[in-house]
C-alpha cells in the first residue's frame, strides 16, 4: 500500500510538472495562470502525500486528490473557452 501510494504521489509531481511547463508555452495567451494553479496545486497534493505517507488514511488521500483532478478540471475548462474564443476570431 505504502508503494502505491508513492507512485501516486509520483504521478501527481510529474503531472504538476508538465501543467506548469504547459502554462508557461501557453503564457502570451489569456487563461494560462490556470493551468499554472492547477500544476501548483498538483505539485502541493503530491508533497502532502509524500509528507504523510505512513500515517495518510484513505480520506485524506481521496480529497487530495479530489482537490487536485478539481483544480485541473477548472483549469482545463478555462483554457477551452479561451481557445475557443480565439478560434472565433481567426
């Protein structure tokens, strides 16, 4: 259990990883600071889970995550409508 708890604090650094590094290739366009919060965020939940890896309980590790496919939802979503709104216009 203590394994698979640690790769999925792995998936969730690499995954904040690749959100921010996206935010910054999307930066000249409006709504990037969302995908920056969502890998802000992702990198936070990952180290709350590292941090309390022995004594983390199932409720924890499930609104941390809840937390973090929210953020990224939101951060999608915003993206999309901007993207969307751009396509308009070209």
């Amino acid at each position: 259990m203590v394994v698979l708890t640690l790769l999925l604090a792995a998936v969730f650094m690499i995954d904040g990883a690749i959100q921010v590094a996206v935010a910054f290739e999307l930066r000249p366009m409006d709504g990037w600071i969302w995908m920056l919060l969502a890998g802000i965020v992702s990198i936070a939940v990952a180290l709350l889970i590292a941090s309390e890896l022995p004594e983390i309980s199932l409720v924890v590790l499930g609104i941390y995550l809840g937390i973090s496919f929210l953020a990224t939802g939101i951060a999608r979503i915003a993206i999309s409508r901007r993207l969307s709104a751009f396509a308009k216009k070209v």
